[in-house]
C-alpha cells in the first residue's frame, strides 16, 4: 500500500472546489447574523432572553426535517442539483422576511426562518459529502476544513453587517424593521445570483469509489469497509451524529448569547458588542481554522478534535465564573477551540461508508438539530444568570473529547 501523502485535490476539480467552499461562506453569513438578530428582536419584539432563543429553534429545527428528504435527493440527482434546491429554499425564506416585518410578527419571522433553515440544511448535506468527494479520501479531513474557514470568514462577516443595519445608532430604534426587510431582501438577491452560477457550472466527473476494484487503496478511497452492515450498525456513523447534535448545541448557545454576556459583564453596548463578536469572537475561529487545518497534517484529526474539546470543557469553567476579562478572553476562546470540530466529525463520521455515505451525511447533518433545544434550554438559565448558562455546554464537549477520543474508529467486523 503506498505511503505516498496525498494531494490536497485535483487539478480538474479545482473551480468546482472553489464554488463550494463559497457556500461555506455564505451560510456562515447567515448563521452568525441570527444571532444579531436575536438581540435586535430582544429589543423591537419586546422579547425575553429564552424567547429571542427560538430564533436558533427555527433555524436549526428545519435541520431535522430537511436534512433526511436533501439527503435524498442528493442520491437521486447528485450534487449539483442540491445545491441549487438548497440556494432557492434558501432566497424563499429570506424574501418572506418583507411579509414578517410589515406585520411585525415573530411568528411570522420564525416561519421565513425555518424555511432559510431548510437550505441551509439541504446546502450543509450536499457540500460537506461534496468537498470530501473532490479527491483522496485521506485528504478529505483537510478539504472539508479548509472549506470551513471561509465558513469562519462569514461568520466573521455577520455580525458587523447585522450590527450596522440591525443594532447600530437609529436602527436599533426602528420598530418598523425597515432595515430587517433591507437586509434580508438584498442577501437574498445574492443568494438567488448564486443559485445562477451553479446552473451553468460544469461539474467534472466523479469517480464512483463504490465501484472500485478489489486493489484499490481503501483508506484512500471511500469503500464501504464492512458491506455487509447497514448504515446504523457502523458504530464510527452513530457517534459522529452523536457528537455533531452535542456539537451544534453547544455553538447554538454560545453563539446566541455572547452579546448578552458582553453587554451584561463586560458593559458594552449591543454594537460594539456585534462588532467584537465579528471581528474577535468569529475572528477566533477562523484562527482555530487555519492552525487547525495546519496541525492536522501532523497530529491525526481524531486526535486534535479530543484536544479541543478538553480545552473547551476548561474555557466554559472559566467563563461561568464572569471574572471580568479572564472569563471574556475564555469565551472568545471557546471559539477557537470549536473551530474545527463540526467538519472534523463530519469526515470521521463519513469514512469507509461507500454506498452510504451520502445518506450517512443526511443524517449527520440532522445532528445540527442540536443547535434548535440549546438555545432555548439554555436561555432558561440565562433569565437569571447568563454567566451560568455556560456551564451547559460541558455537556456537550465531554461527548464530542469520547468521539475523538475513542468511539471514531472505523470497524470492519
């Protein structure tokens, strides 16, 4: 079996490589401003903490409903074809925002989330699979987290397009959610050009790696390495969704609530605390993205996802203490240390599935359900102490320490 390192991808599918990864960007965009937007309705809705939680509830709820029928499809038609069914779901629920805000209802709002949530599920199932299928398997650890640094970009983004049309001066003032409507309309004229672009991209061909013959090299192709057991009984499948619903739920909470905490411990005002979030907070993951991708060319992925999630067990200690910029400088690390954790179980969970890896990716991808209780439970406790709150997600990071640890080998028997 040659030892030779495998190339990152090839040259064929280099373009379509690059248009992928642009999703990652641009769901990244839209994740992180949902968290503007939880304190913005906070203030026009006149909703309460745990309330203003549903908004990840809608979002993060359309993942258990629409990542099985994407899966689906995604075997029926391929690829290229759940991508624009995710990217047309995804411009529906944003013009439904126009309706939301002229009746300024939060119901309403839920419902175009949910449906924004719908392709963002369809996009997540068919692009994580798609990124790992563009070139040796072995490598696909480091294609799929490559692609979610520019998913870190967005996130990045986010906040400071939410924080300036949502939160800053006069706008946070407007209860007519004007610029809700602004917003929301020309992101998603965008995603509908998108959408465009993927009509008329040429997609080269894939090798099929279920057909492959008896020789070939299987930890570098995606054979199925124990055909005779069905998706549920690859024990490696089940904890990655496992450790991906905890994985979610645990960035669902810290994410909805870290301009609470900055406005309530640190005094800042809900801008600025946007702003931070964008440049700093999301600008941490991005960071844990690029080392992250770097060390994995020297420790094994499994491995480095144990590390982190042991050090987040430690940050969420340290923040539940709120001792002032220690705490803060824990919470930005969480970040950090979470950056590589969704698409690295995410390719753990896909190896040596062959016929079922695009099925197994549908339901990994429903994991990200997670992030629709967190929030909600977790914004319970916020009510009386948001500092609190963040002892919940240690839950979450022991489970995802025993996948990395332990329970993300392949078995053939």
């Amino acid at each position: 079996m040659s030892q030779q390192k495998p190339a990152f991808t090839e040259k064929k599918f280099i373009v379509t490589f690059i248009f992928v990864t642009s999703l990652f960007l641009m769901w990244g965009v839209l994740h992180s401003m949902s968290d503007v937007l939880n304190k913005h309705f906070q203030t026009v809705l006149h909703l309460s903490i745990s309330q203003s939680g549903l908004i990840q509830f809608s979002v993060f709820g359309a993942y258990f409903i629409m990542s099985i029928p994407a899966g689906i499809f995604m075997e029926r038609f391929g690829f290229k074809p759940g991508v624009i069914l995710g990217l047309l779901l995804f411009a529906a629920g944003l013009f439904l925002f126009v309706p939301a805000a002229n009746a300024a209802s939060f119901t309403f709002f839920r419902i175009a989330l949910f449906i924004v949530g719908c392709g963002m599920a369809t996009l997540e199932t068919v692009a994580h699979p798609f990124a790992a299928a563009l070139g040796d398997q072995r490598a696909s650890d480091l294609r799929v987290n490559f692609a979610q640094t520019f998913n870190a970009v967005g996130t990045m983004i986010g906040p400071f397009i939410g924080g300036f049309f949502l939160l800053s001066g006069d706008n946070i003032q407007n209860t007519d959610l004007t610029s809700v409507k602004t917003l929301y309309v020309s992101i998603g004229i965008v995603v509908l050009l998108i959408a465009v672009v993927f009509l008329f991209l040429k997609i080269p061909a894939l090798t099929d790696p279920h057909a492959a013959p008896a020789e070939v090299n299987l930890d570098a192709v995606n054979v199925d390495a124990a055909p005779s057991k069905k998706l549920y009984q690859h024990s490696h499948f089940v904890w990655a969704c496992a450790a991906q619903f905890f994985n979610v739920a645990a960035q669902a909470g810290t994410w909805a609530f870290f301009i609470n905490y900055s406005v309530s411990y640190m005094h800042f005002s809900s801008d600025r605390s946007s702003y931070i979030m964008g440049l700093f907070f999301m600008g941490m993951m991005m960071l844990g993205r690029v080392v992250g991708t770097s060390l994995m060319t020297r420790i094994a992925p499994n491995k480095l996802l144990a590390i982190f999630a042991a050090c987040n067990i430690l940050m969420c200690v340290i923040v539940a203490q709120h001792m002032g910029w220690l705490s803060y400088i824990a919470l930005l690390m969480i970040n950090f240390f979470f950056s590589i954790m969704f698409p690295t179980i995410f390719s753990l969970g896909l190896k040596n599935l062959g016929s079922h890896t695009k099925q197994a990716s549908s339901f990994i991808a429903m994991g990200v359900v997670g992030g629709a209780v967190f929030p909600f439970i977790m914004g319970q406790v916020a009510n009386h102490n948001i500092a609190a709150s963040y002892y919940m997600p240690i839950i979450c990071y022991v489970v995802i320490f025993m996948f990395g640890y332990k329970f993300y080998k392949v078995k053939t028997a």
